[in-house]
C-alpha cells in the first residue's frame, strides 16, 4: 500500500466543484482537536466564573480543609 503525503490540505468537490471536505495530515487534525478541547474550557471558565465571583463576594464557599473534613465524616 502506498503512503499519501500531505503538503498543504487538499479540498474534495463535489460534481460540481464545490468544496464539500478537506484532507489534513494527522498532526493538523490532532491540533485541531486540541485548540478545540482548549477552547471548550475557556468557555466553560468564562460561563462560570460570574457565579464563583459572586459566591466568594458573599462568602458561599467551602475550604479544601472544609471538604475533606466533611468527607472523612461520611466515611
């Protein structure tokens, strides 16, 4: 079988020449995979941060020490 080299991406059209794809070599499209991920967590820090702002003004939190007190309780 032989090997396909990617360069650059490469577009596939459709009958009419339209780009309906793209072919990217696997180093760009795990990238890619990643810069998303990275994006998914910035946007989930950015939707929660309001509410942990809001919570520690008002002194809504627990301590880590907090926390692993009340679990070693439950156990």
């Amino acid at each position: 079988m032989k090997a396909l080299t990617l360069k650059d991406e490469q577009f596939v059209t459709d009958a009419n020449g339209n780009p309906v794809g793209v072919l990217l070599d696997l180093r760009t499209y795990e990238r890619l995979r990643e810069a998303e991920e990275d994006l998914a967590d910035i946007r989930a820090y950015d939707v929660a941060r309001p509410k942990v702002t809001a919570d520690l003004k008002t002194g809504q939190f627990s301590t880590l020490a907090d926390f692993r007190s009340k679990r070693a309780k439950g156990k």
